[in-house]
C-alpha cells in the first residue's frame, strides 16, 4: 500500500465515519461531482442571508452574529471563481450552470472577483456592530447574486 494511497483510505473512513449516518456525501446521484462542489460552495450564500434576515426582521435576537456570517460569506466568495473555473459543458448530468459561463469567463469571473470584494467589505462593516454600515453593507454583498444568476444560471 502507497503512502498516497493510505492516506486517502484513512480519510475516506473518517469521512465515512462522520458523514455517513446523517449527511451521506450527499450528492444527487445523477449530478457529476464538479456541479455538486460548486453548488455547495454557493449553498454557504444561501445559509449565511437567511440568517441575516431573520435577524433584520427581528424573528430572532442574535446581532452578534452578523460578523461571523459576513465572514462566512467573505470566505465562500473566494472559493467561487475557483469552483466555476472547470469547463463542465461536455459532462453528463443536472445542473443549471450555463455553456456561457465559460464562452464569458472574463466576464463571469470579474463578477466572482466582485464579489469576493463586496462580501469582504461586508465582513469589515459587520465588525462594527453598527447596523448603519451593516445594512448597506449587505445590500451591496448581496447585489451580485441575481445579476449573475440571471445571464448565468438556468432556472
Ligand atoms: C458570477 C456568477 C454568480 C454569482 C455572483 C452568484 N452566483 Fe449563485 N450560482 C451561479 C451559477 C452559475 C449557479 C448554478 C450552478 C450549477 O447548477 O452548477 C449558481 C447556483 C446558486 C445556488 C443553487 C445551489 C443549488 O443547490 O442548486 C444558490 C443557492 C446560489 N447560487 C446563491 C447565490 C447567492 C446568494 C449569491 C450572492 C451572494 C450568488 N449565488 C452569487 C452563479 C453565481
């Protein structure tokens, strides 16, 4: 047995020992794995504004948390260029990433680039604790999403 080899056996049975009962890997078994990552990675944007938005409308009472989700958001928009980066076109299986994506990279990845810089700005607003930069802050972080969506994502 490799020493590569060994080292993956060992980390596939902790993954398989921690994730197995409950989450699985979860992957959709149709969807190709480079689909699956990227969508998780984005599903980390999906999480962190749900609870920003409970907390602006008040349903819960946990303000000192915005800074470690603007940071969790800062953090997944610098995995997202890289996640994307992979011309996916010619797999098999679900996904709404659009053949654009890649005919546009320059485009498609300056608005990761933005994105990473909005999100990041945000993290440094809601470090202040003060709700008239973090609003605004978020608003900006949060602007990209649908633009993007719109040319890039099929729906
Ligand atoms: C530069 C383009 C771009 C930006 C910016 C962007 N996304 Fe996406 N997003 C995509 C594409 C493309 C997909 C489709 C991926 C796939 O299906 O393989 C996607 C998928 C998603 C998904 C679906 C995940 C799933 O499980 O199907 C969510 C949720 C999401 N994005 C949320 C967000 C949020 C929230 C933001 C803003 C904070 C954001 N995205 C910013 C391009 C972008």
């Amino acid at each position: 047995m490799t020493r590569a080899f060994r080292k993956k056996l060992l980390a596939t049975t902790v993954a398989a020992a921690v994730f197995a009962p409950s989450v699985a890997l979860a992957q959709d078994e149709q969807t190709f794995a480079e689909a699956q990552y990227r969508k998780d990675v984005m599903q980390h944007f999906n999480l962190s504004i749900k609870k920003i938005l409970q907390n602006f409308q008040g349903n819960v009472q946990h303000p000192e948390h915005y800074a470690a989700i603007a940071d969790i958001m800062a953090n997944a928009a610098t995995l997202s260029k890289a996640a994307f980066e992979k011309d996916t076109r010619s797999m098999e299986g679900p996904t709404k990433a659009k053949g654009e994506i890649w005919d546009n990279w320059e485009d498609f990845s300056g608005r990761m680039d933005k994105l990473v810089e909005d999100t990041a700005a945000f993290a440094e607003a809601a470090k202040s604790g003060d709700m008239g930069q973090i609003q605004p802050g978020f608003r900006r972080a949060v602007s990209q999403c649908k633009a993007c969506h719109d040319l890039y994502k099929a729906d």
